[in-house]
C-alpha cells in the first residue's frame, strides 16, 4: 500500500468510552446542570473522545500555512492580484506581519508555513518548508487543476507534515491556507460533496464587488461542467476542482487522524479539504473541531454535511487559522473548568476572589447622582477610532475581513483615548450575587478567571433594601474597578444558591421580553415589572455599568440575564452603548446559560485577540504587499 492508503487503513472511529464517562461524572458534580455549559460542554466532550483521555493535557498547537497558487486566478475572481501569494508567503517569515502570525501569536501555537505551489521564486524566503508539486495548478475553468498523481502527492504531503509535527510534540493541528483565488475551488469543491448550485455555494471571498462576484459565479459553474468531479471520489475532486494547498490539509486531517491527534478547522477553505477527506475517510471527521460560521456561502453547508457545529460567528471572511487560533484557547479554558470540577467535592481550588458585601445602611441616592452618571458620560474619542479604523484597513488582509475583532479594536480606541490599545490590558471580572453564593458556580468562574488573567469581586446583595441601594452598590463596585481596570466583565449568579443555573435568564425573559426577543417594557418602568427577588441584581447591574461607562471601562457582559439588564440600560441611557460588548449570542454561539462569568471571561480573549491583531499585523506597506483592485477596499487600501 502507498502512504495514503496506509493512513487512511489506520484511522479508526474516535473512542467515545471516556466521553461518555466524562459526561456522567459533569453531570453528577453539576447536579444535572451541566446542560447549562451548552456547547462548551460539547466541545470537551469531543476533544475527550479524541484524545481517549479522561484529562489530556492542554493541546500542544502548531499552525501550518499551506501556500498554492490557483491558475484560475487568471480569470479575475479575486480582489488581489496573483502575485499576492506569494508577497503572503515572505510576509508570513520575513514580515511576520500577517493574521495568522498575529492569531497565532495569541494563542500560542508553532507557526509553519510551506511552499506547496507558489508560482514564483520563493528561495529568498528564511524557514519556508518548501514541498512545491508545480508552480500553481491549472485553470480550474478550462480543464482540470492538476493530475491524480499530483492530487495524491498533495494529499501525501499533507500527511507527512503532521506526521513530523506529531513526532515534535504536538498534537492539535491548526491549519490555515493562502491561495488567491482558492475561494472559487472550495466552492466547487462544496458545490460537488453537498449537491448544490453555484450560486449556493459561492462567496465573496476577498470581499469582491457584486460585479465581480456574479463572474466569479459563472466560472465556477464553468468549472463544474468542464471537469465534472466526481462526488465519490474524493482524489478525482482534488485534481478536478481542488488547490495543492487544500490537498495538503487534506492530507493534514488524515494524518493528524490516523495518530488519533485534533485538527481544528478554520473557515470555507479548511472545511472543503475535510470534505475530500470525508470522502477519502469518513472516519476522519471525527477528529474534527469547528471553530467559528464563516462569511463564505459555502461554508455553513460543508458544517453541516461535515455534521459540525461552530462555537464563534465573528464575521470572519479570512483563512490563515485565523479561527482556530482563536478557538483553542476556548477549549483550553474548557478543559481547565473540567479539571476542577472532577476534583469537586473532595478538592476544592482556591478562588482568591474579592468578597464585597452590600451595607445594611444604604446611601441616601438622589434624582441629583443618577442626572451625574447620565449627563456627564464622556464622549468617544473620535479621531482616535478613525485612525484606528484607517491601520486597520490597511493591516495586510482583504478589507474589513477579520469582521467583530476590528469593530472591537475600533471600539477599544474610542473608549481609552489610543489609537493603537495594546494587549495585556487589565481586567476584572465583577459579579453580583445573593448573601451566599453558589460554590459550584464559584469554582467554575475561579477556573474561568483564572484561565482570563481577570481578578474577580463577588458583590454580596442584601434583601429587604430599597432597588436605589442595590443601584448605589453597583455603582460603587464599578466606580472603584474601572478606575484601575479598562476592560471589565460584569456577571450575575443566582440569588438563591439552590436554585438551578439558568433560572434568572429563564425568568427575566419570561418577565421582560416579548416572545419575539423584543424589550417588552418602557426602560423606565420595567423594573417593577421584574420579579422581585430579582430587583437589586437588577438594579446594582445597571449601577455598575453606568458607573463603568462613565470611567470609560469597556463592559464585557455574560450570560443573558446579564444580557437583557444591559439592553434595557441602553433604552435608560443610550450613552452607554459604545461601551458594552454583547458576546453572546452576537459573538459567541455557544448556547451557555450558566451564570457567573464564563462568557465575560472568554469574551476577555476575544478582545485581547483584536490586540494581537492591531499590534502584530503590518500594513501593506510595510510587508510590501498589493493592495485590492476591486471592492470596497479598492483605493481605501494603501500600497
């Protein structure tokens, strides 16, 4: 047997034995509430069943840039010209300027990049893993895009890499691509393996213009009747329709697979590769984790058919792992919460949290304090964000492609005065709860924080006060933690510690929403319409996030109870809405409704990545790289 079907003979179905005693012992610890850690669960779970270990360690991470020019390039599909390939490729290595180095950066992961097809001289380039098939593929429109045997030696590759970067010690590949014009094969690609139309599956790519995109639909209609790929052979695809960079992350799946080892897929073009090796190996698949939804047509349906689910939607329309980079830390966090939850009851950690306690004599809060917050909030520094706003534009990247992360860069700018924030900021995560909290819920948030680098203050809230007490306290958390912290999560636990997670979200819900999602109440009444064992959380929340907003703290809220006070707050003073990041179900989809702070805290990642992105990156300029010829970013962007 030759290399690919030795790997493809020993890859076997993924162990589920550990997973499923995993899943009993959450739910046993979690006394039936592990459902509330929603697909964060599901995620661990998974990573569980691959590794077939109870606790495996943090996954050792290596991100491999596959590089391939794609000859249908010529036919003008993208919004760079061909030669941006290969300016990538030396930006990767000489500039390290580009997302993936920045992503890559935050997470912490080895960063590879191989030659796998650039149709230029790459000699000049230092550390580059040079495994070249030919210097591009062939026009995918007029005929196909290489033979088998290359589509095999693409594959074969691609096994090989992971087979060396396993044998180093890691065990969690995540690969990324650059190719102009690789969107056009990955949409053939899902075009054939999910049964759809051109215009289904075809995308903007690097953010085309309408015109454009209507070519671009019509040559990958073209490229389908003339190479008519068929959809059970996953090699004859390859040749057809496919990219030398794509078989080699195909190859990258399977092998990471055969070695019982994770690959964590990024947007459209990481998801076409696991589709030819879905067909290669249908147990592949199972040594799969999505990271986020893209952008790309096609890339909710090759989830789907790949029968997997995202944790992210970021408005990402970028490759380069830019996705997996941000994921992995995710799962790290998740695995760090299951270690201390396994320990529970017997071994408790240490949660160093801050214990503030509401006083029994309330200030006395006048019309005089809340007309302070409301009519002195500071305004945004403008000129700030615009230039902010015009380096991003112009980092090297197709415009606007890194979706949420450059709006919460933007944002950040406005908010502290600079133009260029940097990472490592300090932050808090403050969470409001009853006179005892849930200590459960407290060992879930230590483990959280502790994986976010956030100091946590549990704010005890005494019953039997009036709501403007309960407000004042609030007001007063925020107040001390935003004079020394710039990002500052806000979270809720239940009132009553007995209570099921997700109680509070349930009843404000019902209690506040109409059943389309929509506020059902006037701002400044709906508090009396609010239970009220729930009042003083209520009103200390909005307290400490227009006390935040005011010091100029970026608030990163959590679950959605914490979620429905921030929105009504907004209707009290829209003031404060610059200042708010809603991360779920705008950011992060992970269907979670356990309070306490997990979602602020994986929301502190999601921000100090957008740092990585504003600090690590280099202009076009800088890394010498074109710029757009069409699309928005045509004439905004700057050579």
């Amino acid at each position: 047997m030759n290399l690919l079907e030795q790997t493809i003979a020993a890859i076997e179905p993924v162990r589920q034995e550990p997973a499923e005693e995993v899943s009993a012992r959450l739910n046993s610890v979690m006394e039936g509430d592990a459902d509330t850690l929603g697909r964060l669960r599901s995620l661990l779970l998974r990573y569980i069943a691959i590794t077939g270990r109870r606790h495996p360690a943090p996954p050792e991470k290596c991100t491999i840039i596959c590089c391939g020019d794609h000859g249908v390039a010529a036919e003008g599909v993208s919004a760079y010209p061909p030669e941006t390939t290969v300016q990538m490729t030396r930006n990767y290595l000489i500039s390290r300027g580009a997302a993936a180095n920045a992503l890559s950066n935050y997470c912490g992961s080895e960063f590879m990049v191989v030659d796998m097809g650039v149709a230029a001289d790459t000699s000049d380039v230092p550390d580059l893993i040079r495994r070249r098939i030919a210097a591009g593929t062939k026009n995918i429109a007029r005929g196909p895009a290489m033979t088998r045997e290359q589509a095999r030696q693409a594959v074969e590759t691609g096994i090989e890499l992971a087979a060396q970067a396993i044998e180093k010690g890691f065990d969690c590949i995540l690969p990324g691509e650059m190719g102009i014009a690789n969107t056009t094969s990955s949409a053939c690609i899902a075009a054939v393996f999910c049964g759809l139309s051109p215009e289904e599956v075809t995308g903007r790519g690097t953010n085309i213009s309408d015109e454009r995109l209507k070519k671009k639909i019509g040559i990958v209609r073209q490229a389908l009747t003339v190479n008519q790929p068929d959809p059970h052979d996953g090699l004859d695809v390859l040749a057809k329709v496919g990219g030398f960079e794509l078989g080699a992350i195909t190859g990258l799946i399977l092998g990471a697979a055969a070695r019982r080892c994770t690959v964590i897929l990024d947007g459209a073009n990481t998801g076409a590769a696991a589709l030819i090796a879905q067909a290669l190996s249908p147990y592949s698949t199972g040594y799969l984790i999505a990271s986020h939804q893209g952008t790309e047509k096609s890339h909710r349906y090759t989830l789907r058919k790949l029968g997997l689910q995202p944790l992210m939607n970021l408005d990402l329309r970028l490759g380069e792992a830019c996705g997996s980079s941000l994921l992995a830390p995710m799962l790290e966090a998740m695995l760090t919460a299951w270690d201390v939850l396994d320990r529970l009851p017997r071994d408790p950690v240490e949660a160093p949290f801050h214990q503030e306690y509401m006083s029994q004599t309330p200030a006395k809060i006048t019309n005089k304090t809340f007309d302070f917050y409301l009519h002195t909030m500071q305004d945004l520094d403008h000129p700030a964000m615009e230039r902010c706003q015009h380096r991003i534009d112009n980092l090297s990247k197709p415009i606007y492609s890194l979706g949420y992360l450059e709006q919460i860069a933007v944002e950040l700018a406005g908010i502290i005065g600079d133009e260029q924030p940097e990472y490592g900021m300090d932050r808090a995560l403050l969470c409001f709860t009853g006179r005892h909290a849930s200590p459960l819920s407290a060992q879930i948030a230590a483990a959280f924080a502790a994986h976010a680098g956030a100091e946590v203050t549990m704010a005890h809230l005494r019953e039997g006060l009036p709501p403007s007490a309960a407000f004042d306290f609030g007001r007063e958390q925020a107040e001390y933690l935003s004079l020394t912290c710039p990002l500052l999560g806000l979270a809720l636990t239940e009132p009553d510690p007995d209570l099921p997670f997700g109680t509070s979200a349930k009843q404000l819900r019902r209690a506040l929403l109409n059943p389309d999602g929509t506020l059902r109440y006037p701002a400044d009444t709906f508090l009396r319409h609010a239970p009220e064992v729930w009042q003083p959380a209520i009103s200390a929340a909005i307290g400490a996030i227009i006390a935040a907003a005011h010091n100029s703290s970026f608030i990163l809220l959590d679950d959605e109870a914490t979620e429905i006070i921030a929105r009504y707050t907004e209707q009290l003073c829209p003031d404060v809405r610059p200042y708010l990041l809603h991360i779920q179900p705008a950011l992060l989809q992970t269907k979670a409704s356990l309070p306490g702070g997990i979602i602020a805290c994986l929301g502190f990642g999601l921000v100090e990545a957008s740092l990585h992105m504003l600090n690590d990156m280099r202009t076009f300029t800088e890394a010498r790289v074109a710029v757009a010829d069409d699309g928005p970013g045509a004439g905004r962007q700057l050579s």
